[in-house]
C-alpha cells in the first residue's frame, strides 16, 4: 500500500482537537515516517493511502477479527513480503473527533485492538520465513511491546499510580531525572512535530495522562478478551 500524510481541517477547533492534532502529528510525521525511512514494519492509518488488489488478496483479505482490521491486514501483508511506501509530501485532509465520547472510544478501540491482533499474530510472525530475525524482534519487542503496551503502563504507572502517592505520602522518594527529565523530554520530543505544539505541551500532557486509564483498560480488554474486546463503534465525526 502507499500511506500519504494526515492533516487535520479541524485541528484547531477546541482543546481536545488540539492535543489529539499534537499526538496525531507525532505518530504520522515521526513514527510512521521513521518506520519507512528505516525499512522496518508499519502500518497502514485506515485511510489517507491506497491498497493493491492483488496486495490485499494475497494478504488474506479484510477480516473483523480484531478492531485494528487496517493494522492486522498490513501485518500479514508484511509478512507475506510485500512493501509499503509511506508519502511525506502527499497529505490528505481528515477530521479528528472533536467529542470527548467519540474520541474515548476510539482510542479503546486503537489500544485494544493491537493486543488481540498480538496474540492472534504473534507466533506467525516469529515462523515467517521472508522476515529477516532482526524484523522478527523489531516487530515483537519494540513495535508491539515498546509502543504498543509498554507505553500505556509506564504512563499510567507514573502520572496515575507514582506521582499522587509521592504528592500524598512525602517518604515515597521518585528520582528527579524520572519526574522532571523524562517526561519533559518525551513532551518536547512529541510537541515539537506540530507547529506551535510547544503551548499546547501542559494540555497536551494532562489529556494525555488522564486516558492512559481509558487505555491501559483497553489492552487488558483485549489481551484477556473482556466483553467489550470486540466492540467496534465507529467514530462519530460531525463533518
């Protein structure tokens, strides 16, 4: 497939477009940008690029057996050898929720969805014998469990769990290099891929914080196949 640049025609229009915009950006002009610079997996955003038939079918088709069907489709096409190009200078204007209630459940439909298609995925990716073992272990360690999961516990773990008992009960000691450097880094390295992201940076990472429960809940749903596991609500947008 070819993945052209999100861009967003109602970025600006509240808050919450806001810091999604700043973490959107992130992830389309760093991280998917990266991947494909680097010659490593990534996959397809769901819209914004366009499928070869032939890609598609070889790949096994569309199938609802996780709620990342874009992401499960682009693994195994990865996995059956087949490139992706992603295009930096191609954009396409899309629309981000712009209600607290479409956007929640998007974002569990994003978090839970990549822990059934690991579970589901996870031993064909290990016996592909078109991927060389140092994608095997970039698919497995850092795609899947650095960004994928490891990410939603170390946020909910410090800013949900560490830092109000450290504000509450002052003889629990947190390093200052892990309450100050870290997440100013990660912040600065995050706002810095939108224009004028940097005065968002404090909304940014409160919005951030408070839905690392919504979903950190969400890959748990769909690790241990909770009811809501497969629930699939699309994105309410109002156009």
């Amino acid at each position: 497939f070819v993945q052209a640049r999100w861009t967003y025609v109602n970025g600006g229009e509240s808050t919450l477009t806001r810091v999604q915009e700043i973490s959107l950006n992130y992830h389309i002009r760093c991280e998917q940008f990266a991947r494909h610079a680097a010659n490593v997996f990534f996959n397809f955003n769901g819209t914004a690029g366009a499928w070869r038939l032939r890609c598609v079918e070889d790949a096994g088709g569309w199938t609802p057996r996780t709620t990342v069907e874009d992401m499960d489709l682009s693994l195994r096409a990865y996995l059956r050898g087949w490139k992706f190009v992603f295009l930096d200078d191609v954009t396409c204007d899309c629309e981000i929720p712009a209600v607290y209630d479409a956007y929640r459940k998007q974002q569990h439909r994003w978090s839970c969805g990549p822990a059934q298609l690991f579970k589901i995925a996870a031993r064909a990716v290990w016996r592909s014998e078109t991927t060389p073992l140092a994608k095997k272990i970039y698919l497995i360690v850092f795609f899947f469990g650095t960004r994928m999961f490891a990410s939603h516990l170390v946020s909910f773990a410090l800013y949900c769990t560490l830092i109000p008992i450290c504000a509450t009960f002052p003889e629990v000691n947190i390093p200052f290099w892990a309450l100050v450097y870290v997440p100013l880094t990660i912040t600065i390295s995050t706002t810095v891929w939108t224009k004028g992201g940097w005065r968002r940076a404090v909304q940014y990472v409160l919005c951030e914080n408070a839905m690392s429960a919504v979903k950190l809940m969400a890959m748990l749903s769909g690790f241990l196949d909770w009811a809501d596991a497969n629930e699939w609500v699309v994105t309410r947008k109002l156009g």
